[in-house]
C-alpha cells in the first residue's frame, strides 16, 4: 500500500513537476501554501486535508485513488491490462464521446411561467373603468418576477412616480378596493386612472405623487374615487417577452 506522500511524489515526478510548480498550481485552486507544504507531504510528515487531496489528483491525472492506493483496483475494468491496453480503452471511450450518440440526457428544469394579464390603458391617463373595458394582453412571463399577491399589471404614463416608478414600466398591482394610508395604488378619480401614493393629512384623502414637481391631488366630497389595487412590484416592459404595447 501507497502512502499519501508517496502517491503524490511519484505523480509530481511523473509529470515532470518541481514542487515549487506543483504548489503554484494548488494556489491556481485558491489554497495558499508553498512548496514547503508539498515537501512535508511527500516525507510524510504532515498530510493534505482530503479537499486538498482530491484536488491535487484532479490535476495531476489520477483517476483511480483506490488503484494510487493499493496497487490494483480489482473493480477497474482496465484491471490488468498493460499501459499500451489502457491507452486503447481511453481511445475507444474518447470515439465513444466524439460520436454523439451515447451522450447522457440531462433534463434541463425550466422556469415555472405564470400567464398573467397587463392593461394596456396607461395609469395616469386613463379612464377609470379601464379594468372593465380597457384592453389588456395576457402574457407568459418566469414567476420569480411577479410577486405572489400581483393579480394584474398596468403600464406606468409618465414621471410623476419618479424615482420609483418610470414611463413605461409595468407595476404588478394586488386588486383590492380599500388601501393604508402611505399606500401605493391604482386609483380611479372621476373617471382618470393614477398611480399615486394614498395620504392622508388632517381629515382630508390626497394623491400624492413622489415627483415633487407634482403637487397632491386632494379627493374632494364630490370626488368619485375608486380603488383597483394596491401596487406591490414592477418590472421593465422590455424584460417581458413578446409584449409591446
């Protein structure tokens, strides 16, 4: 039996390696050590955690640890064949690869897609009836951007929500009818369609814009006001496949 100093002496040796280059090569795989390491290996005075070892037979060819070991490995179907036999399996295994035709399969694990619909009737311009007879596009987009809670999307007209919200992006909207104040929602105000923050100050409901260039919107007594949703994701239209609106 082989020692661990002696498998890899006689493997340095083989490929013609000082330890000095073979310690490079280890640090190449993010261990820092020098050839002072590799010296006390191969006297067997110290020895290589196992991550390092198996690391060191990666690179230095050693495919069989058990035959690196023991001598012979009696499970190895290239048990007993000499080097010239071993180099002609290796040559049919490498026809075998070249050829195609004996490739594993592995099954690729697509996305999970939802089908989710998105109003085509800008907030911020449109009619609040807009999610009864607006138009809209169904489209099929990886779940992991939606958010769980995103009944719909509507698409954002304008820059009265910047910096968070841009002309163009879509915002994923829970369909609810009653928000919290400081809340973002889709708002129906006689009949426009908003996307606005709900606020409110003394005892009156404003609108109010993140873009300071706004100024609130107060919701009047004689206001209709309806609420489709509360706002809780976005996305870049351009991140949606096959959409365009």
């Amino acid at each position: 039996m082989n020692s661990i100093g002696e498998i890899i002496a006689t493997n340095r040796k083989r490929l013609g390696w000082s330890q000095t280059e073979l310690a490079e090569r280890l640090q190449g795989e993010g261990f820092n050590l020098t050839n002072k390491a590799i010296s006390k290996w191969e006297k067997n005075d110290t020895e290589p955690s196992v991550t390092i070892f198996l690391t060191l037979c990666r690179i230095m060819g050693v495919t069989d640890i058990y035959e690196a070991y023991f001598g012979s490995n009696p499970d190895s179907l290239v048990n007993g064949l000499n080097t010239a036999g071993r180099e002609k399996v290796l040559d049919y295994i490498e026809l075998l690869h070249d050829s195609g035709k004996y490739k594993s399969h592995v099954c690729e694990i697509l996305p999970f897609t939802r089908s989710i619909d998105v109003y085509e009737t800008p907030v911020s311009a449109g009619t609040g009836n807009m999610f009864l007879d607006g138009s809209k596009a169904t489209v099929n987009i990886n779940s992991s951007v939606i958010p769980n809670e995103a009944s719909y999307g509507v698409i954002v007209s304008g820059d009265s929500m910047e910096p968070e919200f841009h002309s163009g992006e879509i915002a994923w909207v829970s369909q609810q009818d009653t928000l919290c104040d400081g809340e973002t929602g889709i708002f129906g105000l006689n009949n426009e369609a908003y996307i606005k923050k709900l606020k409110r100050y003394t005892d009156r409901l404003y609108l109010v814009s993140l873009n300071s260039k706004y100024s609130p919107i107060e919701i009047k007594e004689s206001d209709r006001l309806d609420v489709f949703g509360k706002v809780v994701g976005k996305i870049n239209s351009n991140d949606v496949p096959d959409y365009q609106f």
